[in-house]
C-alpha cells in the first residue's frame, strides 16, 4: 500500500467540542482564581481556542457562570450518588452527602482547595443575580437530600427530621467554609464524626 493511500485511510483525531473545553477552563480558572478576575482572554487561552469559539457558545461571561455552576453542582451530585450506592442504611446515606463534600474537597485543584466552588462564585455576584439564585437551589437541595435520609430514621417524626436535617446543612456548610479557609479537608473529616455521634444519639 502506497503512502498516499495510507493517509487517506487514516481518520482524523477526534477534536472536542469548543463548549467543553471552554468550560472546563473556565471551571480551573473561575475556582481557582474568581469569577471577576478571570477575564475572557484567558478562558480561551486556557482552553486553546478563539474568542470567538466562546461566543459562538456563550452569549455572555454570565451565561458561561451559569454554566459553570450547573455543571459544578451535577459533578456533585455524581460524587453523592456514588457514595449512595455503598450506604447501606440511612446512618449511612445521610453520612455520604458529607463524604461528597469531602470527596468533591479532594479533587486534584490547579492551586489548591479554596472551599465551595458555588459559594465562592456566589460571594461575588450581586443580590438577586440569577447565578446566587442558582446556588441557593443546590444548597437547599443538599438539605432536601439530608431530610430525607433523616426522615428514615425518624419515621412520623417529620417537624424533628427537618430540623435536623437542617442542623447539619448548617454543619456542614460551617465545616466547609474552614475547610477552604485551611486548604484541606481536615474540618470535614471532624465534621462528619460530629454528624455521626448526633446520628447514633437519635
């Protein structure tokens, strides 16, 4: 076979698609330096495209931080539903909404572990901006998730399980917050033995 027809025959390497290296870079660059100090330029430049690639996806710097929050609560959601998987009663299911936020603590950050990704974008936006919105909602949906793995353990006692569940978002938001502040997931890991003695006190 001669050279020319073995190029021929040869496919081309795949390309991905421009949205999702742009919002892959915008999510290293958006945690690891803030979502106003990242500028468009560098977003395309961290993603090896052009600008126009970004706008061709985006319509706006606000609607790639909307994107970047969806897609930072569905990477979550995957680490909790993992965990769900393993729990084998509802001690445990509650517990693995907490081992989420340490496993999400534990992801391999360009410059380190900062905090909550969603609440460092959201101290940034404005009240009332769709993005804090957006935030508030994955918040109060870990909570509705704590309620009712707490409600299992308390069955009928539904005003008792809410506040519970309500007591360790509280928990483990606080544990969080230092978490970011120290770079590591040490207040985490106390956070979750503290969660689980209230647990075994029920």
């Amino acid at each position: 076979m001669s050279a020319r027809s073995t190029v021929a025959h040869t496919p081309a390497p795949s390309k991905r698609p421009a949205r999702a290296l742009l919002l892959e870079a915008a999510a290293r660059l958006f945690y690891s330096r803030g979502v106003a100090a990242t500028g468009i330029d560098a977003i395309t430049a961290e993603a090896g495209v052009a600008k126009k690639s970004l706008y061709n996806n985006f319509a706006s710097k606000a609607e790639l931080v909307a994107a970047y929050l969806e897609a930072r609560h569905a990477e979550w959601l995957e680490l909790y539903r993992r965990r769900l998987e393993n729990a084998r009663n509802p001690r445990e299911r509650v517990l693995a909404v907490f081992d989420a936020y340490a496993d999400h603590a534990n992801v391999a950050y360009l410059n380190g572990f900062r905090g909550c990704g969603l609440l460092n974008a959201a101290a940034e936006l404005p009240a009332g901006a769709p993005g804090r919105l957006a935030v508030r909602k994955h918040k109060e949906e870990v909570e509705d998730l704590l309620a009712r793995h707490v409600a299992e353990l308390l069955p009928g006692e539904d005003p008792r399980a809410a506040g519970l569940a309500r007591h360790l978002a509280f928990l483990l938001e606080g544990a969080m917050a230092r978490a970011g502040l120290e770079g590591d997931d040490a207040c985490l890991e106390e956070c979750r033995m503290i969660a689980s003695r209230l647990l075994a006190d029920l």
